[in-house]
C-alpha cells in the first residue's frame, strides 16, 4: 500500500523534478541519448517523477455542504475527458522541458493524430507516447486502446498511464497519483490476443488510408461479435480449420486480415462498442498498476474503498467519510458563496 501526501507545488512548466512515488531510478536521465530505446527510457523515467504533482489547469471549491459534497461525489467523474485532455496537453509541455532533449528537438501533440506526443527532431526512428488519464473513482478505466500492432514499429511508441484525482478526492486542484509507462506493442498484441476468437470473435485491421488526409488517416482495430445461427457457426468453424493449425491466431497482415473478410461476407457480425476499452485488456503492467493505484491511500481510506463507498454507499456513510477525513460540514451556504 503506497501513502501519497498531496504537495502544493507550481504549475507543471515550473515543476520540480522530484521522484516522491518511491520508485528507484532505473534510467540515468543524463546519459546521452543515442537511439529511440534511451529515448523513450530517459522520457519515462522523467515520466514516472510526475507522481504527486498538481496540474494548475483546474480547480473546483470546496463544497459548502454536505448535500452539496453528496452531489459533487456524484459528477465529478464528468470531469475527466476535460482534465484529461488537459493533462495529456500538459505533459507534452513537461516533455519539452526536459533537458536532455533541448538540443535534439521537440516533443509535439498530436490532436487528431497518431501517436498523442511525438518527438520531432534528431531522433530516429521518432519516440513517441500515446497518453492515458484514468480518474480510479470512476468504474473502469474508460479510455481505449485501438491502436493496430502496425503502428507500433520498432517499439518506438509507448503507453503512459495517468491517475490523477483531485487534490482533496473531490475538490481542489488535479494531482497526478501515478504514473505507468508500458510498451505500446505490448499492450496492442495484448488486445489482440485476447479478444480474437474466430469465428466467434473478429479483431479487424484498419483499412489502408495513407493516400487520404492527415485527419482522415485510420489507424484503428475494431472487434466484432458473430450474430449468426448455431448452424452457421458450425459452418464458420469448419471454415476457420481449413487455415491451419495457427489459423485462430491474430495476425495483423494484409493475408491474414483477407481470410477474416471470408468470414465477415457470408455471416452476421455485430460491431462491439465496448472493444478495446483500456481495463479489459488483459496486459500485466496495465493490471499491475490498476492493483496498485486502487491500493494507494488518499485522506484515510484506499482509492478502492471511496470509489466502493461512492459507488455503493448510503448517503449517511458518505457523509459521515466526507467529514471526517475532508472536514465537509454544513455551513451557511449563502454566506459562504458570497466571500
């Protein structure tokens, strides 16, 4: 269990670079950066030492009731596609504050565009981050990860995951509660792995767009549910064994992805909305830092056990956490909202 104290500290230009997560250096940041595999490992070290820091991008007042907090408890989540686009804008703006990358170029953001920051300069093949914000108070990791295994050449992109909640659970200023860097290749082939079940389940390639605009470039999988009889599944799978032993596993090449076609021609299949959401990927790291997020303790309790009390809590038991781990009482609301 890791015990985080919310420091106040400047916004995230002016940051100081102080690991508070305990997490040893594995990386020596002033090492000279030679290749795309020091890149991305001295940005993710730097990454990494973003934990406990506050984003001076947003803040919400203190509630000036307990009703008032109840109802806060309950929207606050409605916030983070907001914080956290603002986050991920934030930390390309960190990136470029990095020394060691000054004089070899710069780290852009990419909005549409594949991945979310890149680096631009002297660095080849070109690093880059694909960027997550994960507010744990809410029921899932919501974000998805559709990326094809074809955008991830030479492991050149990562994943990093944000948590962040607000300073005070549920008011204040955003503070980042972890940080996670993990192999963009990794988590793809992940998906892929996990989901494809031909003929029951397709993981479906992009098309090939790179003759249209930038804007109108695909790079994402999809996945698609079978919809069909029993007896023409029974004919779906009778077809899937003529490919071979190796027949049901993914493969992201323009021969394989044929085959899939005979399969979505003759037979009914349902695009899966919910595909590739970020907490169904069965990956290790992305486990690994969900486990140790929802273990971390914030004002008295785990992230595990507010989001459980929120979720599922009668209002009397969340009041009664509210005021004694954040002070939230009842006062004059009037008088409060006019100073």
């Amino acid at each position: 269990m890791v015990v985080l104290a919310f420091p106040k500290t400047p916004p995230l230009a002016k940051i100081r670079q102080a690991n508070q997560s305990g997490v040893a250096v594995r990386v020596d940041t002033k090492a000279a950066i030679i290749d795309t595999k020091t890149a991305i490992a001295i940005a993710s070290e730097h990454l990494h030492r973003l934990t406990g820091h506050e984003f001076d991008v947003l803040t919400v007042s203190k509630p000036v009731s307990v009703e008032a907090a109840l109802n806060l408890a309950k929207v606050v989540s409605k916030l983070s596609p907001i914080l956290g686009n603002l986050i991920e804008f934030n930390t390309v703006e960190f990136l470029n504050d990095v020394e060691e990358f000054k004089e070899l170029g710069t780290w852009i953001r990419q909005d549409p565009g594949f991945p979310d920051a890149l680096f631009t300069g002297k660095i080849s093949p070109a690093p880059g981050f694909e960027i997550k914000a994960w507010f744990p108070l809410a029921t899932e990791i919501t974000a998805r990860f559709k990326d094809s295994q074809n955008h991830f050449a030479d492991d050149r992109t990562h994943v990093c995951l944000i948590a962040w909640l607000p300073e005070h659970l549920i008011y204040g200023k955003p503070v980042i509660l972890d940080v996670a860097v993990t192999s963009g290749a990794a988590v793809a082939k992940s998906r892929d792995d996990h989901y494809h079940n031909p003929p029951d389940y397709l993981v479906l390639e992009p098309q090939d767009t790179t003759t249209r605009t930038r804007n109108l470039q695909q790079t994402n999988t999809n996945g698609y549910k079978f919809q069909g009889t029993k007896e023409e599944f029974a004919e779906a799978e009778k077809l899937v064994r003529s490919w071979g032993n190796d027949g049901h596993i993914y493969k992201p090449t323009p021969e394989y992805q044929a085959l899939l076609q005979q399969l979505l021609g003759p037979y009914n299949y349902r695009l899966d909305t919910n595909f590739a959401k970020i907490d169904r990927i069965v990956n290790k790291d992305i486990e690994d830092f969900k486990a140790k997020v929802l273990g971390t303790k914030v004002h008295g309790m785990t992230v595990r056990q507010w989001s459980a009390l929120f979720s599922n809590g009668s209002e009397a038991a969340i009041s009664a956490a509210l005021a004694k781990y954040l002070d939230i009482k009842d006062e004059d609301a009037a008088a409060k909202l006019v100073r």
